[in-house]
C-alpha cells in the first residue's frame, strides 16, 4: 500500500468518480415508435397523401405495465417498410430509422393547370433512400446525420456487440452493411441479393444473417465475418409468400418467420415458418398456421415465447367480405426441443403493426395503427391477454421496435 493508506485512496477514486467529465450519461429506457403521417386505411380503403407529417415517438418503458410517451420527433418513415424499419443499439445510445418511401402527387393531366384539382389528384410512394441516426442520450433525442443507403430501406437489424447494422432495400433487392462507432454510422458495402429485401435478422452467434425476400417467397442466408457480408443464393429456403418478418431466438437456434401470404387482409389462413438455423445449411423444418395477415413477430428475452401481430381482414375496405374490425396478437411457445406451438392469442386494435416484447419479456406491446394507440399485454405462463392498457400515440403506430439484444 502507497503512503496514502486505504481509507484515502477510497476516497480520492470515489471523489475521481463522481466528478470525471468522462463519465457518460446513462441511456434512457426507450423504445421506438415510427408514426406515418401520410397513409391511412378508410372505411373505403387505403389513401396516400402529401410528406411533412410523419414523426417518432420515444416511449418510456421504465413501466412496462404502463409506457409513457417521453417525446416525438419530427421524422420521415413510412409504413410501406416492414415494422422494422428501426432499432436501438444494444446501449440504448443511438437509434437507427428507415425512411422506405416518400410520396409524390399525379401529375396534371394535358391541358389541366398545374394547381388546378391538385387536391383531388392521388398521390403515389416512390422509393426513398435515407437513413437517420438518432443519439438517444440527448435530452431530447437529437437527429445526428441522415445518410444514404440502398433504395426503399426497410427492415434493419444491429448486431449484438453494436457495431455493425444491416438494412434490407426493397426496391434496391440488395443489403446495406454499415459501421457503428460511437454516434458514427458508415455505410461499406452492398450486397446484391437478388430479390427485393424487405427485413432482415443478425443471428445472436454474429456468424449468420437471415434476410426476407418478400416477394420471391424466400430467405436468403447472409456470411458474416467481420464487416465482410457474402450472399449464397444456393442457400435460398422457400417459406411463404409475402415473407416480411423474421427473428433469430437468442440461442441463434431457430429463426422465425412472419408470411402475410400474397395479399394482405384477403381472407385467407397465413403462416409462420419455422428454420433450423444451426445447420451448415438452414432449412425449414415446420410450418404453423396463425390467421390471415401476421405483418412482424419479437421473440422473448429468454427465447420461450414469440408474439405476432395478426391483421385478420383490418386493413380491408369495410364492403369487402374479408373485413374485420380488429386484429390479434398471437403467442407462439418455443419448447426446449426446439419445437415451436401457437399457445394464445388476444385481440388486438385495427391494422397491428409493429410488436415487442418488453426489457424483462413479460410483457408485449403492439402498435395498432388505425387506432393510435400502443396496447400492452401481459404474458402468462404459455397464455397472453391484455392488460387494459392502450396509450393514446400522436400519429400512426407503423413500427416498433427496442434495443437490439447483446
């Protein structure tokens, strides 16, 4: 021991930890809401309209039996990229966001003045090509930098060691490979996939990614070593037809997928395909069915449970016969055989979109985006029912979406 003694040095590290400048802000217990100001789902079906009011809202989750709207942003994404257009880093310091596609109005037809009828004209998505980076340490959250990646960027996905991301472009059919240092997100490659992307999963072993080919019905399997990404299309699995989600479960064990089948709200019985994901080479290995329309799925924490938001005929017109006036959430039990049973389901609002298990997995909440609210449910045993709670959001719930898990 120095001349100083231990009760001295005791002190001068505890003087040295409470007055360092470098001691960093802790992150806050966020998750993130993508709110779509520009498409809306009517009694007589979907409209487009005009760009400028789409934002993010940042949802406190310190109670997970009660989430609070901290504060929103002002933000383009859309719902016309999969619920997973966005992620937090697994420090809870920086947020990823999506924007998939901006809107553009008819032009006017020959021998009409330019703003004559302009608001009877119906506007179209075009393919967007921006990334935002969010530094959520910030009081409150601020917008770092938007970058450019691939065309219509959709479903992301950030690594567990939080330095790399990867985003799945829709019309570009490719995957965006970025680096993460600090608040310093870079794109380094794209990755040809083929087919247009819609999502994408990492697996939690950081060897594998899982990419959701949403048009071709397919998952293609992604090579990662380091920050080199490779495409195998031998390695394509046939899955179900408008596949737009998929998760990893936290033993990298089985990747889970969400097929909306060929068009959504039709009536018809969707599914969810079961991959062995440990294999040299994946494949499917079960099919369950689980209601027309499952649009994404979370798997829990400890890997026992995934939930899904279902649709059901909600984002119908109503004169169609396959209308219903609300979705479900439904509960799929993983066992430790690795075979996967749907053990619930709770009725959720109008058009569920974005869905996620809370920090602790006891909870799930769903974005119900015709409604504006975020609905909370309780998970018990192998059962979920709502618990009664619905928070009023200021816009659209389009996606959902925590930290990313270590």
């Amino acid at each position: 021991m120095t001349r100083f003694g231990a009760g001295r040095v005791a002190l001068l590290a505890g003087l040295l930890l409470t007055t360092s400048p470098l001691r960093a802000a802790p992150a806050p217990a966020f998750m993130l809401v993508g709110l779509d100001g520009k498409t809306f789902f009517d009694p007589a079906g979907a409209r487009n309209g005009p760009n400028g009011a789409d934002a993010i809202a940042f949802i406190d989750v310190r109670d997970e039996s009660h989430p609070q709207v901290a504060t929103t942003m002002l933000l383009d994404n859309s719902v016309y990229g999969p619920p997973t257009n966005l992620q937090i880093t697994p420090d809870g310091r920086l947020g990823l966001v999506a924007s998939s596609v901006t809107m553009r109005q008819e032009e006017p037809k020959e021998g009409e003045a330019k703003d004559g009828g302009a608001g009877d004209r119906p506007w179209y998505a075009q393919p967007d090509d921006r990334l935002h980076v969010l530094d959520l340490t910030s009081d409150p959250p601020q917008l770092v930098e938007t970058i450019t990646v691939g065309r219509q960027p959709s479903g992301l996905a950030i690594n567990g060691a939080g330095d790399l991301a990867l985003v799945a472009n829709r019309e570009g059919k490719s995957v965006t490979v970025l680096s993460i240092a600090g608040t310093k997100v870079t794109p380094i490659a794209t990755v040809d996939v083929g087919d247009e992307a819609a999502a994408v999963a990492i697996s939690p072993n950081g060897q594998r990614a899982f990419v959701a080919k949403n048009k071709a019905g397919k998952i293609g399997v992604l090579k990662i070593e380091g920050t080199t990404v490779t495409y195998d299309p031998a390695q394509d699995m046939p899955v179900g037809a408008g596949v737009y989600g998929i998760e990893v479960t936290p033993d990298a064990r089985l990747a889970l997928t969400a097929n909306t089948g060929a068009s959504p709200s039709d009536g018809n019985a969707d599914s969810v395909s079961v991959i062995d994901a440990n294999l040299d080479i994946p494949k499917v290995v079960d099919w369950l069915g689980v209601g027309d329309t499952p649009e994404t799925l979370d798997i829990a924490p400890d890997g026992r449970h995934a939930a899904l938001s279902v649709v059901r005929g909600s984002s119908a017109p109503q004169s169609s016969p396959n209308y219903g006036p609300k979705g479900l959430v439904v509960l799929l039990t993983i066992d430790s055989d690795g075979s996967v049973h749907v053990t619930g389901a709770a009725e959720a609002g109008a058009v569920p979109q974005g869905v996620a298990f809370s920090p602790s997995g006891r909870f799930v909440y769903v974005g119900n985006y015709v409604d504006r609210t975020l609905q909370v449910f309780r998970v018990e045993g192998d059962a979920v029912t709502a618990t009664g709670v619905k928070l009023q959001l200021p816009g659209q719930p389009a996606s959902l979406r925590g930290r990313a898990r270590g």
